[in-house]
C-alpha cells in the first residue's frame, strides 16, 4: 500500500483575493482571465491601488490547492514547494499542514519573500491572476523527497512551473523517477497563457506521454492549435493515456483511455471560479486513488467544483467536502 495517494510539486503562492470591477482591470493595464507574471513592484503597484478594496488571504498554488482538496475529502497527500523564512511563508506552511498535507518544508527556509498571487474576481465570477513567484521562482531538485514520491499513487505537477528552469527541470526530473518506481503521472496545463507562451516547454514536461492530462477546453485547444473541440480532444490522446476536459458550466468531457464520458455540470450561482479546476483535479485524483472509475470520479469533481464557485475563495473547507463525498459513497 502507498503512503500517499498524490505527490504534488508546484508552486507556494499566498493569494491575495480582492473583488473589483473590469474597469480596474482597464486601469491596471492587466489582461482579463489569465495569469501574468510580474515583478514584485509592479504586484505592489497594483496593490497599492486596491488597498481600499476588502480582500482575504490564503495559501494557495494551483497544485496545492488539489493535493489540498485530496486531503479533505480523506486522502493522503504530499507537496513539494519552497517558500522564504518569513511572515507569508510560515503562514503558508501552517496553513499547509492544517489542511493534513506532509511537505519537504518541516525546518530549513531560506531568507526571501514568499510568492504572492493578486486574485482579482469580476462581477462575471471570471478570476484574473498577477503573480510574483518571489522565492518560489527558485524551486529546484532540492525540494524533491524521492522516497515520497516513489510511495506515491500518482504524482501530479502543474503546468505553471513551466515558467522558470529550474522548476522545469524540476518536475522533468520527478516524472522520471515516477515512472521508473511505477507511479502514475499526472499534469495539468494550468492557463491558457501558459499554453500560448511556453507550449514547447510543457511538450517537454510531458516527454513521451503522462496517464493522466487535466486541462480546460482554451488550455486544450491552444496546445493543439486549433478552434476545433474535437481535434483538440484527438491531440490529448496523444500526450496522455487518459484526460480531464472542463468546460465550465458545460460540464466537463473525461477520457478512460476507451471512452470518453460526458460529466454533467451541477447548475449552481457561481461567485467567484478561482480554483474551480483545481478543485476538480483534487476530487477527481481522490476517486481514481480510491479505485472509483472515471465517472463517479468526474461526478464527485464536477459536485466538488460547483460548491466550491458559490463563495470566494480556492477553497472549501474540509467539513463541506466531506459533505459532498458521502453523497457519492
């Protein structure tokens, strides 16, 4: 038996969440709906322009956000990540570990900043992200634990590390020690501008093929380059034996490996859809690791997601997953 059902590697942002109008997006100069990396005075800029506005704090990253959601819903997880010896960066790890997540980070930090991820929400529920990696950006093969890794079910990386060599070489170097020890491997792509901007680059994560691909329909299509749904489903089943596609409050399209199954949506009045993907990335890993097959897995995500977009946040709390699972059990 595995001591961890998924392995993440990604990195350790602390989300800034601020509900503002498009118009402050107009001002701020950002782009609607995607994730842009800045420096960290441009993220102070920005910052400083919304100190008026109510905003909340907590540990975020895509892919702890899903090795998160593996946790609550009562599953084993560990991440690796890298964050500074300061204020943001023990609030991370606390937060980390309260939400029953082990981490290579038990002692040794160094001096730095802890990334930081502005989220601004929308009144249309769309999420546009401004990052500063921070010390985050320096995430390399020292925040590896191969002897968790390798007593793994799956391990799960994200698309965002992409972005920095390092990190890069990083999940490049984890995915093989996976496969060598026999443990499934998994990606997400994580944003449509990391696909348009560094597409060669997560070709090179990928290697020769993962078992499983999450994506939504932008992501998907960008990698394939094309407008076609249908075309961009036929290029995943190149790149992975099998995938997740959401399509927001269309549902999401899973593939098996022989079949590709439609998840219906859960009709719900979305407020805010950061983590939404993520959420279900999480759930859906929990059914697989519990011998579900894909569509109970796809339905316990697509109820996992739905609850999630009803409030702020990236997150829903470990009694409310628990709430969701039993309807599936």
């Amino acid at each position: 038996m595995s001591k961890y059902h998924v392995y993440g590697i990604g990195n350790a942002l602390v989300d800034m969440e601020y509900e503002v109008d498009i118009s402050d997006l107009e001002k701020l100069r950002i782009d609607k709906g995607v994730m842009t990396l800045v420096d960290e005075d441009h993220q102070s800029e920005i910052m400083a322009h919304l100190e008026e506005h109510h905003h909340q704090k907590g540990s975020g990253g895509s892919a702890a956000n899903s090795v998160i959601a593996v946790s609550q819903f009562g599953g084993k997880g560990f991440y690796s990540c890298k964050v500074a010896d300061d204020a943001l960066g023990h609030f991370y790890m606390d937060d980390l570990i309260a939400g029953g997540v082990d981490t290579n980070h038990h002692t040794d930090r160094e001096p730095g900043h802890t990334g930081r991820c502005v989220v601004l929400v929308t009144p249309d529920t769309d999420r546009t992200m401004v990052t500063h990696l921070g010390i985050s950006g320096g995430l390399s093969e020292k925040e590896l634990v191969p002897e968790s890794l390798m007593a793994s079910d799956y391990f799960y990386t994200e698309g965002y590390l992409v972005t920095a060599d390092s990190a890069r070489r990083l999940s490049i170097t984890a995915k093989e020690i996976a496969e060598e020890a026999g443990v499934k491997t998994a990606i997400s792509l994580s944003d449509p501008n990391i696909v348009t901007y560094f597409r060669d680059g997560l070709m090179d994560m990928i290697g020769g093929g993962v078992d499983l691909v999450f994506a939504n329909e932008a992501e998907a299509k960008g990698m394939a380059d094309t407008d076609d749904l249908k075309t961009a489903i036929s290029f995943l089943e190149t790149i992975a034996k099998q995938f997740a596609l959401t399509r927001g409050p269309k549902g999401a399209l899973v593939y098996d490996g022989d079949d590709l199954i439609e998840i219906e949506p859960v009709k719900v009045d979305a407020v805010d859809t950061v983590g939404a993907g993520d959420m279900f990335a999480g759930a859906f890993l929990y059914g697989l690791t519990q011998g579900w097959d894909h569509r109970r897995s796809g339905d316990l995500a697509a109820a996992a997601s739905a609850k999630l977009v009803t409030s702020l946040g990236p997150r829903i709390s470990a009694a409310e997953a628990q709430a969701i699972l039993r309807k599936f059990l």
